[in-house]
C-alpha cells in the first residue's frame, strides 16, 4: 500500500471519524473509573451514555439492585451529585 | 476458599419454545442481541453460581421471582429472564424490563413458575462466539489508519514508540475504534495484534509504514 493510492479525503474523514471514536472510548473509561468500576464490569455496554442512562435507571429502580445503587451513591455523597455527574459523563 | 471454586462447572444451554419466539422477534428488531446472547452463555457455562457477567447481569433478590436471574439485552428496555443451576442454563423469555419493575405480570409469573423440566429443549447458538479473525475490510481499515497517522508528526511520535514496544492508550483506542461488535476493548486488541502476527509483527509493520511514509 502506497499513500499515493489512498485518496487524501477519504483518509481525513477516516482519520476525523476515528478520533471522535476513541475520544468517546476516553470519555466512557473515565467514568467506568470515576464509578469505582473496572472495564470488565462494563464490557457489554459500549458508551459513556448507555453506561450513564443504565446507572441512572438502577438508581431510579433499586429494588433489585440496592446494594449496587447505594455503592454508587455514597461514592458521589448523594443522589444528587450522582445524577449530575452521569449527566456531566453523557454530554461529554 | 468457597466449594464453588472448587467446582467446575459446564452448563448445557437449554430454552423454552417461547423463549426461541420472542428471540426471532426480537432479533428482527435489534440486530446485536445474538451475539449479546452468545456472550452471555459462554461466560455462564463455566461460572460459579453467583457470579455476574457484568454489572447488567443480577439475579433477582425478591419478589416472587427471587431467585431467578435477569440480564439487559438492552438497558432498562429488554431483558433475558433466565435460571440456572449445576448442570443448565434454563433460558426461560426476552422481554420487556417492565416485567420485573414494581409489581409482576401475574400471567408472567405465572407462566414461569409453571415451567417444568420438559418444557426446556437444548439451545444452540454456534460454536464460535469468541472474536473472529478479522475480516480483509478491517484490515484495510487498520492498515489506512496506520498511514493516517504515520503521515502525522504527533501521531508519528506515537508511532516511532509502538516500533519500540510502548503502546499508548491513545494508539491502542484509536486501532480498536476500527472494529465494531460486542467485543470487549481488550479483546478487539488481542484480535488486531493477532491480525498482524502478534505485537513483534505489529510494530515490524508499523516500522515498514514509517519508513514508507512522511509527514505531510
């Protein structure tokens, strides 16, 4: 494969949809660690926004999940400052 | 150290003829579930009898269906309910998470608690459900995004330093956001690296790009 051969638009719109990829795949692991979580605890679900939407509802529905819900709560303080970090990690 | 531990378990699939209609119906809508599904019974073959495959995965810890596990297909939307013991992974129905929010769908729990042994047949998915070898596209797309970057100065740096063995985050994410699927991070890794023979081979590739290359 030569560079010449590869036409230049086509590599910078390559390039430009990979960079918004892994800045994504960043945005996600600093939350999976802002949670106290690791990469395995999270390895089916591939954004930071599911992640966000998904603790959000087991926050909203703990009755299954309690234990989980509250970790995560005690580690931000409150409900609140959970809430408002998960949105912070969604619009990222 | 727990008896589990000691255990080896090797759980065979099995599912409930409704089970096989709402995956046909919600695998026409959702185009990922199988291989969701697929992961999901890889990793509960072999696990101990408590252990969750990620944090979507839990079993349910009351209610009348206490006792049983459910795991999100898709968050708070779709879920599998499934059970398990020594020797099967019962997969019983995939619908939707409001079947177990607040209060349960007499008919579905009743449903549920009227299973019996012979209502479950075996369930097979395929054997191959680890990462599959790269296709000739993904390739060419790993290939094109190591020109991308040998061309570069920054991404050249990082480049010059793989050659040498360090690996980057910021490398690492970039190959893998090629690859699509439900594979894990670590994983896609794994199948690029392989894809090139193994990191020597990898970094004697990206040396061959770097010296084919400059900056533009």
């Amino acid at each position: 494969m030569d560079t010449n051969t590869i036409d230049q638009q086509y590599l910078q719109a390559h390039m430009d949809q990979l960079r918004q990829k892994a800045a994504a795949r960043r945005s996600r692991r600093e939350l999976i660690k802002s949670l106290g979580d690791t990469e395995d605890d999270w390895h089916d679900t591939p954004s930071a926004q599911e992640i966000a939407s998904y603790v959000k509802h087991m926050v909203a529905y703990p009755q299954q999940n309690s234990s989980l819900a509250e970790r995560y709560i005690a580690r931000f303080g409150s409900k609140q400052f959970l809430l408002e970090h998960l949105e912070s990690a969604a619009a990222s | 150290m727990r008896i589990d531990e000691l255990i080896s378990f090797d759980r065979q699939p099995v599912a409930t003829a409704q089970f096989r209609q709402d995956l046909s119906d919600a695998s026409d809508q959702e185009s990922d579930i199988v291989p969701k599904l697929k992961k999901l019974i890889q990793f509960k073959r072999h696990s101990a009898p408590d252990q969750s495959m990620s944090k979507k995965d839990y079993i349910l810890k009351y209610g009348p269906l206490h006792g049983y596990w459910h795991y999100h297909l898709i968050f708070g939307r779709l879920i599998v309910i499934y059970a398990l013991d020594r020797d099967q992974i019962r997969l019983i129905r995939i619908g939707p998470h409001s079947w177990i929010e607040g209060g349960y769908d007499p008919g579905f729990e009743q449903y549920i608690k009227g299973l019996k042994p012979s209502d479950y047949t075996p369930f097979e998915l395929g054997d191959d459900i680890s990462v599959s070898d790269l296709n000739a596209q993904d390739l060419a797309k790993l290939k094109i995004t190591l020109y991308g970057l040998a061309t570069n100065a920054t991404d050249r740096d990082m480049l010059k330093a793989a050659v040498k063995g360090h690996v980057d985050q910021d490398m690492m994410d970039l190959m893998i956001s090629n690859l699509d699927g439900p594979s894990s991070d670590a994983e896609k890794w794994l199948s690029i690296q392989r894809a090139f023979g193994g990191m020597s081979g990898l970094s004697k590739a990206i040396a061959t790009i770097l010296r084919n290359t400059e900056i533009s």
